[in-house]
C-alpha cells in the first residue's frame, strides 16, 4: 500500500471518530508520519537562519528561548540550562603578504545578490577558527599539504621543515585542528589552512550562486581545539560548567587550546599566496587545483603577516532540554540531540537536522496529547555550542554523568542533512534496528525504502569501480543481509554518550546527492543555498524525522530495547582482524623498507636535480602478543550468539519480573566497554572499541587502544591494550551469559 494514502486514510479517521490511543506500532507510527510536515521545517528553517546564530550572539539566545516556547507548546516539559563556557571571539585578524609585494587579504566574505542573508552580517564574526593560538607573527611561508603526518614525512625527505616559519595546509584529509596542533609541534610559529578548490569548489561542480560548490572568496570556519584529547570547555575537563564552577583551569594550563595564531582563507586569496611559493616542486600528492604550479616554498621568496587577537571571555550556553515522562519505565531514558549553534547563519549546518528534530517533537507530542504515553522517558535536547567543540552536549553529559550512567538507555544524534542515501553509525548491537527502521521509510525521490536505496547504492558503486571499499558492506548488500552501520569517530553531539559515558548511541543522517559542503562553515551557508542546492522543499528533512522517530519510538516502547549483540560480536571480530592485518602488512614493509634501503634504491631512484632522500629508518613491527584480545572476541561471539538466539526463542514471553531483572542486567552493558585508564595520551576517551583517531579526528578508530599503537610503533602500549581491550569484552561477554541465564530460567 502507498504509505501517503495509509497515512490520510488513518489521519481521516482520527479526525472523524473519537480518539483512541494505537496500540500497535505500525498504527503509532502511521500517526507519527501524519504530523511530519515539511513546511513546517521550511518556516523555522528561514526563521532560525535569518541571522548569525554562534556562540554569544543575541540570535543563539532567540533560537534557544524559541525552541524552548515551541517545545511547551508541544506538551513536553521543558527548560533551558545554562553553562558558562570559555569561548574565543576575534577582535582583530590580520593576513597579509610582505613579499614579494604587500597585499592585504583575508577580512569578511561579500555579499551576492541572489543570497538574501549574505549581507546581513551586522552580528556575525569574521572568519576564524576557534580556540588557535593569539598572536602576531611574520614569517615566511611553507606549503604543507594537508598538514598530516605523512605529509611532513615527505618534506622532511626533501631537506624542508616548517621550524620558525607559517604553514599553509588545505582543509581535507584529517580533523581540520591537526593541521596547526602538527605545525605547532613541528616549530612553525603560525598556521593557515584554506579550502582548496580540488576539494569543495570547482573541481566539484558550479560555484555558488550559479551553482553549490564552494565560490573563490568562500571560507571554511571551524574549531582547531585539540579534541582528539578531550572535547568541551578545554578549562573544565572531565567536569561540568555550570555557571559558577570552581577549579578552572586557566588558559595556558588547559591543553586542548593551541599555542600559535591560526586562520582559514579561501582559495582565492591562498592562490595569491601559494602562486608567488619558490622552491621544490610540491610532490604529485600536494597539488590542488588552483591553477598554478604548486611549489613547497620554505625560502624568503613570500613572507606573511598573521596575527589574531580574541576575547577570551566566558560566554553563556543555552541547552533547551524537553521531556515526556514514560509510564512504564519513567527512569529508563531514550535521548535524541542536534544542536543550534552554527558558525553564520547554519543553515545546513546546523539547522536543517535540528528543524527535522523539532518536526518529530510536534508530532509526538500531539501523540502524547491525544492520549499515547511512551513506555520509556523521551529527553530531547538541542545543543548550544557544538561547533567549537562539542560544548553544550559535552557540558550537559559531564554535569549528568551519574544520573545518564543510570538512566540512559541510548542517546540518537543528528547534525546537517541533505539530500541523498541514508546513512547510519554508532554502537552495532543496534545496527538491525537502524536497518529495520531504514527499510519502513519511503524514500521520496524514488518511492523505494531508504535502506533499499543506500543498499542499490552500494551495488551500483560496486559495479562502477568507485565508491566505498568497504567490504562487508558490499557482500551484505549482496547477499540481501542488514547493511553494517559506520563506527563513529566524533565531530558531533554524541562523541561524549558513546566515548567518556558508554551509553549506546546512533547518529542518523543523509546525503551524498547535495552540495551543503560547498559553503560548509561559511556565510552562505544560507536558507537560500540549502533550498536551491541542499533539499529543496525539505522532502529529506521529513524523511529524517520519520526515521528518527521510529527509532526513538521503537526503542522507548519495546519491553526490551531491541539489540542484536551478535551484530557487535561480528564486528569488532572483524576488526580484530583488520588489526592483524596490519600488524602483519607492516612487518612487511618494514622489511622491504630495510632492504630498499641496504640496496640504496631510494638514492639511485631520486632525481638529482630534485633530491628525495630514503623514508626514515624504523624499528620494525615485532610479532605481538594479542591473544587475549583473540580470546574474548571468540568468546564475545559464543556467548551474544546464545543471548540472541534465547531471546527470539522466550523473549515474547517473558513474565513481568524477569524481564525487569533482564533489562536491568542488559541496560548498562555498553558502560563495560570502558576503561578508566582510558586510551593513551588521552584519558578522557575510556571506551575501547570505538574512539576517534588521534591523526583522524573526525573519522572513527576501531579497537583503537590497540590499533593506533601498532600504527605508532608504541608495541608496549600494543601489548597492554590487547590485555586491557580483551578484559571489556571478556566482561561483555560475561554480562550476556548472565542475560542468557536469565531468559532461559524463566
């Protein structure tokens, strides 16, 4: 049956009988659907995008006393809570080239015509990046790449380092804060990172406003606290930041904020910079494309000026936080977040996901009017400053630790959206559940499901040679199984719940077919590009929220919360190994590295009118000791197999009591999953499958105690996480046979 024609036919007969509350899930969630409106999305859309909306801007406030009306008037109990962050905002920035010839650059993007909000800049701070380094500085300039690792592997090969000298890096590749945290370690005293337009401008279609990409004077906001050590209030680690709060770190005591100034720039001015670049030819790998021959630089030939001056004063955030209290289980909590804040105006970035979260608030609690009472509590909650780091939600979650801890059955995040394939991460005893809710919504440019479209996708990527590599997913959408959901690194509300708390968490959105990207973090992240380029009449933003509100449904109203743990068992075996893999894949490249080495065909093989010298020599990949990681994923998978498989045989059946002991003895079970020692270096991440990655920020580190250290050559730390990783999930394990005990004996 067409699902429009079921929704109004059920919305018919609401309005023409005496209402009665659905009882069953596909008659809640029919009803569900029936108060999704898109229009509605476009309104508060347009509303909430009118003005800068960051951190300390009067809009924020509005957005927030709004959000905060509209959720009463829903029926939900709300409040706002407020925490007082330290938050840098530029007084002054300053770019400028000193040589070869003076040139002012940098300064606010222009208005264009055909974005209404793009003049409307009165409130809005200029471009810059949260958390650098003040300063004042001139000196020369080297081009770094992406500013990684790897990258200053290869100038070092070339006789180039960045000591006493400012660094450009293009955005891409890695978390946007490595790229001046690297620089910084490797003595440069400034940092420039730029969007290149290989990456998100024209090299990715038409610019904006004929098209979505990036234009020439378009820049790329953002935060370069180090959040691959904590996220947060970098003066209040570990602690909330209540208005008032005691033991503050000051600023030079706080590590996460860095030492040297740091600006974004567009790629128009940094084609003025990297075109008067001397020296080397940049390698292959370093070319962008700007129309320019990419050279290193390092010498006198352009020297720049940068300096940044800032407000390091505390700002005041606004979480606005609503409930609908359980009636069965009230001190079982489902919580689903997307944040407020944006860098301008947000409307991609943030507003379009956290529009989609209002629309499923309405819809439920006009639900919860008319009669229907989730079994579990419903918390939704929109962040205040997600964007510099993670703030509100890190903020709320250290403030609530113990009460989550007790109570927070799962978190579910959303952040922008467009429009596109579904796309789903997060903790993988819930990854049938996203692929069964994916498989219930109606995709609206295809009339498919969602998940039967992200599963074509991948077919048909598969088959062109592009696309994901991954493989497990590629044979799953084969072989007609559940599509693998994505481990999740950090960059958005949930990294908290799921890193430092262990509370079970997904993170929902979609993309792939819009262009939110090529105004990412700038000015023209506006109502007008979203509408023309991103999801033009909001039909995803109403796919978003009929697919988050079933998984909030399905979750607050089962007897026990649906998980498959054999689904997690299976992966992190599979990441075991990966991990394997790689220490094997090293020791061979240690060894070929040594013998190219000894044969000197590094030296015979380098150009001697532009020398390259051999890779540094490096201590090789010894055989290590991962036994007892080896031994509790093969116990982890015998013992979530025998859960699964006794509670599809009992589960339906289970009496009252026993089922409150079962979902007593399953609630808490992730919290297993951390260490307090945490990962090395960084404390503050304690679970020890899923982290993101020191040198990746963004993007997810699997089994990363482990995993970083064989990629590091740290092998003690390799040894003892091995142990460490192996006792949490040994102690999985044993939570599941006590669930399976209990299913069984009932």
């Amino acid at each position: 049956m067409n699902l429009n024609i079921r929704v109004f036919g059920i919305a018919a007969i609401l309005a023409s009988t005496a209402y009665a509350a659905p009882t069953t899930q596909a008659a809640r969630e029919a009803q569900f659907d029936a108060g999704i409106s898109s229009a509605d999305q476009m309104t508060w859309l347009k509303d909430f995008s009118s003005e800068p909306n960051h951190v300390g801007s009067p809009h924020d406030k509005v957005i927030a006393d709004k959000t905060l009306a509209m959720f009463k008037s829903w029926g939900w109990d709300a409040h706002i809570e407020q925490y007082d962050v330290l938050y840098p905002t530029p007084i002054s920035t300053t770019v400028e080239m000193v040589t070869p010839r003076q040139i002012t650059l940098g300064g606010q993007e222009p208005a264009i015509p055909e974005d209404s909000t793009s003049g409307n800049t009165k409130n809005a701070l200029p471009p810059y990046v949260a958390f650098q380094g003040d300063g004042d500085v001139t000196a020369p300039l080297v081009y770094v790449n992406y500013g990684l690792p790897a990258d200053y592997e290869a100038l070092a090969r070339r006789g180039i380092d960045v000591k006493g000298k400012i660094a450009i890096a293009r955005y891409g590749a890695g978390w946007r804060g490595l790229k001046p945290k690297l620089a910084q370690e490797h003595g440069a005293v400034g940092c420039i990172i730029y969007s290149d337009p290989a990456d998100d401008g024209y090299g990715q279609g038409d610019v904006y406003p004929k098209g979505g990409a990036r234009p020439p004077f378009g820049v790329q906001r953002g935060s370069v606290a180090d959040m691959t050590t904590y996220p947060g209030d970098p003066t209040t680690p570990g602690v909330g930041s209540v208005p008032g709060v005691t033991g503050r770190l000051t600023r030079e005591q706080a590590i996460t904020i860095l030492k040297i100034p740091t600006l974004p720039m567009s790629y128009g001015d940094a084609q003025q910079l990297l075109g008067a670049l001397a020296g080397p030819m940049a390698p292959e790998a370093f070319r962008g494309g700007l129309p320019i021959a990419y050279h290193i630089g390092g010498t006198d030939a352009v020297t720049v000026h940068l300096a940044v001056k800032s407000d390091w004063s505390l700002k005041p955030l606004y979480d606005v936080v609503a409930t609908l209290k359980g009636a069965k289980y009230p001190d079982e909590w489902v919580v689903r977040g997307n944040h407020h804040d944006g860098w301008v105006f947000g409307a991609a970035d943030p507003l379009s996901g956290n529009v989609a979260m209002l629309s499923e608030a309405k819809s439920l609690g006009e639900m919860a009017k008319k009669g229907w009472k989730p079994a579990r509590t419903i918390v939704y909650i929109s962040w205040d400053g997600e964007e510099p780091m993670l703030l509100g939600s890190t903020e709320y979650a250290e403030t609530h630790a113990a009460e989550l801890k007790a109570k927070a059955v799962a978190y579910i995040n959303t952040d922008g959206n467009e429009r596109g394939f579904y796309n789903a991460g997060g903790s993988h005893e819930l990854q049938h559940l996203a692929n069964a809710v994916g498989n219930d919504v109606i995709d609206p440019q295809t009339g498919t499901s969602v998940g039967a479209r992200a599963r074509a996708k991948l077919l048909a990527d598969g088959y062109e040679g592009h696309g994901r590599s991954d493989d497990a997913a590629v044979k799953a959408a084969e072989n007609g199984g559940d599509l693998p959901i994505a481990a999740l690194g950090s960059g958005s509300d949930y990294s908290t719940f799921l890193q430092h708390l262990g509370l079970p968490t997904l993170d929902i959105g979609f993309g792939g077919e819009g262009m939110a990207g090529g105004v990412y973090h700038s000015i023209y992240d506006s109502y007008d590009h979203f509408t023309r380029f991103d999801d033009p009449g909001l039909k995803y933003g109403a796919v978003m929220s009929k697919t988050v509100g079933r998984l909030v449904m399905r979750i607050a109203d089962s007897d026990t919360p649906p998980v498959r743990f054999a689904d997690f068992a299976d992966t992190v075996a599979r990441y075991t190994t990966e991990v394997h893999k790689l220490a094997d894949d090293r020791r061979t490249k240690d060894s070929r590295l040594a013998k190219l080495t000894g044969d000197k065909a590094f030296a015979q093989a380098s150009d001697p009118l532009d020398a390259v010298a051999a890779p540094t020599t490096v201590t090789p990949t010894p055989f290590l000791d991962l036994a007892a990681l080896d031994n509790a994923v093969a116990k982890l998978g015998m013992s979530a197999k025998a859960y699964d498989a006794a509670y599809a045989a009992k589960g339906a059946s289970l009496a009252p009591a026993t089922r409150a002991k079962l979902n007593a003895t399953l609630r808490d079970i992730d919290q297993l999953l951390l260490d307090p020692k945490g990962l090395p270096g960084r404390s503050w991440y304690q679970n020890l499958v899923y982290a993101p990655g020191r040198f990746t920020g963004y993007g997810a580190k699997t089994l990363p105690g482990v995993r970083e250290a064989i990629e590091e050559r740290r092998f003690a730390d390799a040894a003892e996480y091995a142990k460490r990783t192996g006792d949490v999930l040994m102690a999985y394990a044993a939570r599941l046979d006590a669930a399976t005990a209990i299913v069984k004996g009932s």
